[in-house]
C-alpha cells in the first residue's frame, strides 16, 4: 500500500472519529436537555408542587412518592438525585406533604433525600454532591433480630432558611438547622442547631458562631472580596457578572499569596 494511500485512510478514519466524538456528545446534550423535569413537561403532573422555574437534572435519580413532594420555585435539582417519600411507590401516605424543599434551593449531583414522616428544606438551600438527608433510621434493640428487620423510627428534619450543606454530609432523623447553617464536608449531622453557626465533624459539633454584637467566635480569617449587595447585582448580569465576579476572586487569590509570602520572608528574617 502506497505512503498516500495510507495517510488517505488516516485522514478519513481521523475525521470519522471526530465527527462521531461530536455527534455523541450532542446527542447526549439533547437527551439531558430533553430528559429534564420541568414546570413545562409531564413529569410534573406527578408532584405535589413543582414550581415555575425548578429543574431537575437528567439523569434522575429514583424517584417516587412525587404526589407528597413539593419543590418550591427556581429550585435547581441535579443529576442522579434520589428524592423520595415513603418505602416504595404506589403508597398511600395520607393527605400531608412529606418532603417539602422551598425556593432557589439548588441541590448537589447525586444527593438523597429521603423523607417517610417530615422534611422541610427552607429556601435558599444549597447543597454540595452526595449529600444524604433522611427522617428514618432502623432500630437495634432487639438483639436476637436482624437490625433490616426491626421496625424503623422516625422524626421530622428541618433545614432553615439560607443553609450550606458541604459534599458528602449526612442529615439524621431529628435534625434541626437555624438559618444559613454551615455544614461542613463529610459531617454526620444529628440535634439542633443555632441561626448563623459553622457545624462539623462526626458527630457534628459548632465550629463558629455568630453574635450579632460580637460577630464570629472565633473570628473570620477573611473578609469577603464583595458584598452581599455586589453580589446579587452581578449575578443579575448572566456571564459578564459572573466574569467579574471570577476574576475577582482571582486577584483575591493572588493578593492572598503574595501576603503569605511577605509574612514568611518577615519570618525567617526575623529567625536569621
């Protein structure tokens, strides 16, 4: 076979794997974008209430018990998310809302929720990745039968207003968060806990807290590079607000280095 016959054959096996890579990629951005459950398509009908605005990502999750689930307006739910009300669908579970998540929440890819008595999320709810939320636990008391078999307890969780809940937290039976509670990465949540604290840990414990004439105990290390009210005007400008805000925090970013630097110069010729 000849040199250019050869780099012939490359060419045309190169542009078909190119034209493939992007017709699978598009393709699979049409099934997302088409999969989606919206205000605006049938999966709808199967909720208690999803408001105008709210999203949930496709690929769901499993999701079951829609009638007793209620998704508050502009809520944003990821992919792979797992909401769900009772123990498996078709239940009967009376004429309540069991899992009840308000407004502009948005929920992390792969998250859990799963409600069988009482879950209130407030608005303004955000959540990392692999979050887990539930109001039902199994039962150990009996010893002589196996813990899956014991008869499962339940108390109602309540998560305020304005709450951050870090990747991988888990919300047990009973919890109840204040307003824009902080929930660290990977804590194991149970108790209730005050407006404006920062929790952690398994099990979780305050970190920091808020007093509103003595501010944060311990103190914050650093302020914020913007305010509340810059912040909700940029995020009012699509991309460009958000660019602004990017190289923002870039140059934040930068000045915090070049400070660390200058202390550990003043450190080791303080030390020479």
């Amino acid at each position: 076979m000849s040199p250019n016959v050869r780099s012939l054959r490359h060419l045309i096996k190169d542009r078909f794997h190119r034209g493939m890579h992007l017709a699978v990629h598009r393709g699979w951005e049409w099934v997302q974008r088409h999969g989606e459950i919206t205000p605006h398509t049938p999966g709808r009908r199967r909720f208690a209430y999803l408001g105008e605005g709210a999203c949930i990502g496709f690929p769901v999750g499993s999701l079951y018990g829609e009638p007793w689930i209620s998704i508050g307006d502009h809520t944003l739910v990821g992919t792979h998310v797992t909401i769900s009300a009772g123990f498996v669908p078709g239940l009967d579970l009376g004429p309540d809302v069991i899992v009840r998540i308000g407004r502009g929440c948005s929920l992390g890819r792969g998250t859990h929720i799963v409600g069988h008595q009482s879950i209130e999320i407030g608005d303004d709810v955000f959540t990392g990745p692999n979050v887990y939320i539930t109001d039902q636990n199994h039962t150990y008391g009996d010893p002589d039968t196996p813990i899956g078999r014991q008869w499962p307890e339940n108390n109602p969780v309540v998560i305020g207003d304005g709450c951050w809940i870090g990747t991988g937290a888990i919300i047990l039976p009973g919890t109840r968060l204040g307003r824009n509670v902080a929930v660290a990465g990977g804590a194991v949540v149970r108790g209730e806990f005050p407006d404006h604290s920062v929790i952690g840990g398994v099990p979780a414990k305050v970190l920091r807290s808020y007093d509103r004439d003595a501010g944060w105990d311990p103190p914050l290390r650093n302020q914020s590079v913007i305010s509340l009210e810059e912040l909700a005007a940029l995020s009012m400008d699509g991309m460009e607000g958000l660019q602004i805000l990017q190289d923002r925090l870039r140059e934040e970013d930068r000045r915090r280095v070049r400070e660390r630097a200058r202390e550990e110069d003043t450190l080791r010729e303080e030390a020479g």
